[in-house]
C-alpha cells in the first residue's frame, strides 16, 4: 500500500463503501434504499404495507421515502433498545401533556438526591446539592448544572462536564 503525504493507512473495510463498490453484507439493504427513489408513489404505498402491515398514513413521497428506509434499516440492522424506546415513549407523554413520572424522564447521569459535588474554580471551592427536583447552590436552588456553572465563573459552561458528570451512566457508578 503505497501513501502519499498526510494520508493515513486504514484498515481494509474501515471506510464507507463507495457508489458502485463492493459494499458486502450491506450490499442488499443498499439496494433497497437505492430502489425507493426508482418507485412511483403507488409502488412506495405497497411497499409499506408490506413493511408495515397497514396502509400508508399519507402521499408524501419524501414522507414514505424517508420512513421506509428507516424501516428497512431496523428490520435489517434493529431497532432502538428497550430503554431507549421506553424514554421516546415517556418523552412523548411529556410532550402530550401525559402525565409522568420525573424520575423515568431525568437524565441518567443525574447523581442520586442528596449528592454532594464539590467543584474548585479559581482556589475557592465550591459544593453543590444535587435534589429531587433541581440543584442547591450558595442556599438557592437552579434547575440545571450549567445555571450554577455560569453563576461561579460568569461564562457559559456545559454544568455536567464542569461538575465532571459528562459520560457517567447510572450503570457504571
């Protein structure tokens, strides 16, 4: 393999296949997504009953397109994960106006009520209360982390990479 300057060797199969490549086990599922744009809006309209079992909720074109290779995808490659279905559900109440249960819907790297974070800014420490409903800063209470991480150093600031909780799951503590 031969390398001209500032290209980095890859591992063979590393890149996306390319039109008209060899795209192996995702060759079929390709062609599928290629024939959509071919089918007339009948064509696209059978299609969905086979895929979906009931008929297709509209004309749009662009609209059964776009959930039919969403929907070859998941049967070919799977659908979200138990969880993530369960939170777009539960997402979905909220926005509905359903009512939920906060705790389903908070975020899961929210430590647990009661939590005390300790963060130092400029040599001075400073403590936060993680609550029920919101954070305890300095005797007053914020929804978020990032409130708290712009009133102690008066910039915007992402609050879960500020206190460190960025990329910590619930499972892993």
């Amino acid at each position: 393999m031969t390398m001209g300057r500032g290209t980095a060797a890859k591992a063979p199969g590393s890149e996306p296949p390319h039109p008209g490549g060899n795209a192996g086990p995702d060759a079929p599922v390709l062609r599928r997504l290629a024939a959509l744009k071919t089918m007339s809006v009948t064509e696209l309209k059978g299609e969905w009953r086979t895929l979906f079992g009931a008929a297709a909720p509209n004309n749009s074109r662009p609209f059964l397109e776009l959930r039919l290779a969403w929907r070859i995808q998941e049967l070919t490659y799977g659908g979200p994960s138990r969880d993530t279905a369960r939170m777009l559900d539960t997402l979905a109440d909220e926005v509905e106006g359903n009512e939920v249960r906060a705790r389903i819907v908070a975020d899961p790297r929210r430590p647990i009520a009661g939590t005390r974070m300790i963060r130092e800014w400029n040599g001075v420490e400073h403590a936060v209360t993680v609550l029920r409903d919101g954070f305890e800063f300095e005797g007053r209470r914020y929804k978020s982390l990032s409130a708290i991480a712009r009133a102690i150093t008066g910039t915007r600031w992402n609050g879960w990479r500020f206190f460190g909780l960025r990329g910590i799951r619930r499972d892993d503590r």
